[in-house]
C-alpha cells in the first residue's frame, strides 16, 4: 500500500503574505513538498473555503503552517479551527511567534487605532466618517464583519503552539529543516523553537568586534561604514546582542542593523530589556543630560526594541489610558 | 483606607543595602511598603527585572547604588545610571509614569537618606494610585 500522503495546510492571520512568499522561495523544494503532500488549504496559493476546513474530520490535518497575529475575532476563530483540525500546528514567522509588526499597534489603543483610520484620515471624505461595526442591520438581513481586538495577541495566546519557527520572514534553509522534520517525524520536544540557533546574532556575525564606546546614534545611511566592524561600534543600532542567530546574520551583512525577528534568546522573557540593557550600557558618558542627549537621537526606542515583540513582551502593550 | 503602594527595591549589596541596614540599626522610621532584594551591584539590575516587577504587580521599583564614582566596581553604577535613563523614557512610552521607577545613590554610612527616599517615594505614588499593569493584562486575557 503506498504511504499516505503528508495532509498540510498553510494560513495567514494578521500577517503581510511574507512568510508565504517565504514559503514559495524554497524554489523548486515546494514542488517535492506538493509531490509528498495534499496542501488542503491555502488562502494564497490554493482555492478553498473556510468550510472546507470544517468539513474536516479533527485531527486530518498532519500539519498547519499558522502565519501572522491574532488581530480580530476572524484571525482568532480559524486558528481554534487549524488547530482542532490539526495533529502539528506551528506557529510560523515573527507575527504568529511574537506578534510581529502587527503587534506594534499595542502601542495604541483601538479607539486611537479606529479614529486615525476611520475619523480623522486625511483622505477621507468630509462629513462621511464610518466606523465599521461587527454587525449591521440592512433590509436583507444582517451583515457581519471579524471584531476588531483591544489588541494584538501571538498565536500561543489564543491557542495552543506545538513549534514555533521564527523569523521575518523564516530562512528558505529553516522551512525545508522544518518540513523535513515534521515527514521524517524526527521533531524536537513540542514547544520548542525550530530553525534557530540557541545563542546571539553576535556568535553568527562576522564582524569584528572590540570595545564599545558610542557618543552618537547613526541610522544606517548617515555613516559612511566601515563594513568589517560592528555596527554597535559604529553607533548603529543592531539588535543582535538580544536576537537568537539562526537566519545567518541577513541584516549585518547587508550593513543594516539586525531588526531583532528572530526573537529573544531561550529563557528570555523580555526581549526590549534586554536589548535596551545592552545598548544603554555602551554610551560613552557618565552624565545624565547627556546620556539622554545621545539617545534623544533615537527616534522610537519602544517601537525599536520591541519592533516584532510588543505581545510577547512583560507589559504587552501601551498601558496609556 | 488610604491605598498602599507595594514598592520593589533593588539595593546594591555593597553601599545602599548597608545603609538601609543603617536606617534599621539605627532604628529610623519609614514606611514598610518597600520590599527589599539585595543584589551585588546596580548594574546587576537588568531592566527586565523592573519590567517583570511592574508586570505581576508593582506600584514602584527602587533601585538604588552607591554614588557616582564610588562603585564597588568602579563603573557599574554608571551603568546602571545609563540604563535607567533609557528604561525610564521607554516605561513612560509604555505609558507608566515616570515617578514609578526611580533611582537613586545611596551610600553605606546613609541610613537616614534612605528613609528619606523611601518616605518620599511612598508619598509620591500614593496619589498615582495603583499600578495599572496588572488589571489590564488580566482584563486583555478575558476580554478581547
């Protein structure tokens, strides 16, 4: 009798398509992957309906691929779906492990969130200001639209996560490791991160590094670089110190900072603090005006630090009333 | 009943624990609503130590070193100075008052600075009134 073959599913939640492009980028691995599995649910990719999904029996599905955060009640309601439908379900790339860019509206609230949108938007036309609201009553029935959250939630939040693989999008290398784990069922213990290094960007990078002293913030294209020394050094800002390795040092290499989407480090709970522990101690002065001077020139520290980790964070998001 | 702010501090082991050990000995009065960790230095305090403190439940944090210059290690209480400037402007990103997180140098032989500095603190985040950190993580857990 011939194997049966691998039954997977891939879903976006509030995400930006990144990770399935990701997923595409794997060049002509995906057509081994179609080769050993029935893909039964794609919104990007493939047809089908939410329905076909509940048709399911529980458990048919030996894989799902969740991407992006839980936003609204639609993000939420598929996710208990894939997840009852699934025997793996993994939570893949920065937004379903962290919250991701999308989890930086923590630091608004929804009420700010919808006035900015849907009030006082600029190409908006006047006097036709709409906030949608879940349901509305016209002549023909009841029309119904997903909640929008108070906020942004990860994955693991709203459900529960056997693997999380990490990244903005995830290395091409890490999905085939990720996919070829879950076929040879060789899989790690559930809960952990797949497709990452367990120490710093900084053990990956090869740039050289030697003492830092930093008087002065750069952003990237202020600085003529020198391309072999650490970009902390130079007074560039770079996440690594407080990032897990793994997606080998993209950013760096291209002379920018590390953006941080590979998430903290095993144990870490926080990742901002302890970025912002590494970076504030660098700062070559004892002086508090100036310290405050010389990080004044950093336009967002929180949306920085936390750039693809607002709800996973200790505080989760703005507690501004 | 008036509210009672629940205060972390992280003391320095080598002069602020000493000098609130001082403020005790010495039997100097001031109210009981820090709780004391002792760590070997300011620089010792990462500032997700602060973040975790706020986050299950702190109405302030202290954290207190020896003054500049006089660190046991030379040069950890800078440290400590520069990473409480740049926690301190990110909590009030995050929307917590400044005057919740706050540090402060005090030596071995200033026990009655101590108490002052705790009396203060109380004083100041009393009218501030519970931290809100706790509460709205819950409710974001229930409500959606």
């Amino acid at each position: 009798m011939a194997k049966k073959k691998l039954q997977i599913a891939l879903y976006w939640g509030a995400a930006c398509g990144g990770c399935d492009v990701a997923v595409l980028d794997t060049d002509e691995f995906i057509l081994d992957v179609a080769a050993a599995a029935d893909i039964r649910f794609w919104p990007i990719a493939v047809d089908g309906k939410y329905a076909d999904v509940e048709r399911m029996a529980d458990g048919e599905l030996d894989l799902t691929l969740y991407h992006g955060a839980v936003r609204n009640s639609e993000n939420e309601h598929v996710a208990k779906l894939l997840r009852r439908k699934s025997k793996t379900l993994v939570a893949f790339g920065s937004c379903a492990h962290l919250g991701g860019i999308p989890g930086l509206a923590n630091l608004a609230s929804k009420e700010e969130i919808f006035g900015r949108v849907y009030l006082r938007n600029p190409s908006l036309e006047l006097g036709n200001e709409t906030i949608p609201q879940p349901r509305t009553d016209i002549a023909a029935g009841q029309l119904e639209l997903p909640a929008f959250y108070r906020r942004v939630y990860r994955l693991q939040d709203v459900v529960e996560v056997d693997y999380f693989v990490p990244g903005c999008p995830p290395a091409p290398a890490q999905i085939k490791a990720v996919l070829l784990a879950v076929v040879t069922g060789n899989l790690p213990p559930r809960g952990a991160v797949v497709g990452a290094s367990e120490r710093a960007q900084c053990d990956d990078c090869p740039r050289v590094k030697s003492e830092k002293k930093v008087r002065q913030f750069f952003r990237p294209y202020e600085l003529k670089q020198d391309p072999y020394r650490c970009l902390m050094e130079q007074g560039i800002l770079c996440a690594g110190p407080a990032t897990r390795a793994g997606c080998g040092v993209r950013c760096p290499n291209t002379g920018v900072g590390c953006r941080g989407c590979y998430g903290p480090l095993p144990d870490v709970v926080d990742q901002g603090a302890k970025w912002l522990s590494a970076v504030a101690s660098i700062i070559d002065s004892n002086d508090p005006q100036e310290i405050d001077a010389i990080l004044a020139r950093v336009a967002d520290m929180v949306g920085t630090a936390y750039r693809f980790g607002m709800p996973a964070s200790l505080l989760q998001r703005s507690m501004a009333k | 009943m008036s509210f009672e702010p629940r205060i972390v501090g992280f003391l320095c082991n080598w002069c602020s624990y000493t000098g609130a050990d001082l403020a005790g000995t010495s039997r100097i009065q001031y109210p009981p609503n820090v709780r004391v960790i002792r760590v070997n230095c300011s620089a010792r305090i990462d500032p997700s130590f602060v973040v975790k403190a706020l986050a299950i439940g702190a109405d302030g944090v202290l954290l207190c070193g020896c003054h500049p210059g006089d660190c046991h290690y030379s040069t950890g209480n800078y440290k400590a100075l520069r990473r409480y400037r740049l926690l301190s402007s990110m909590l009030g990103g995050l929307g917590i008052e400044r005057d919740r997180v706050r540090l402060e140098w005090v030596s071995a032989s200033e026990g009655q600075r101590f108490a002052e500095v705790v009396t203060d603190m109380t004083e100041r985040l009393r009218p501030l009134g519970p931290s809100r950190v706790l509460s709205t993580l819950k409710t974001d857990r229930l409500e959606r």
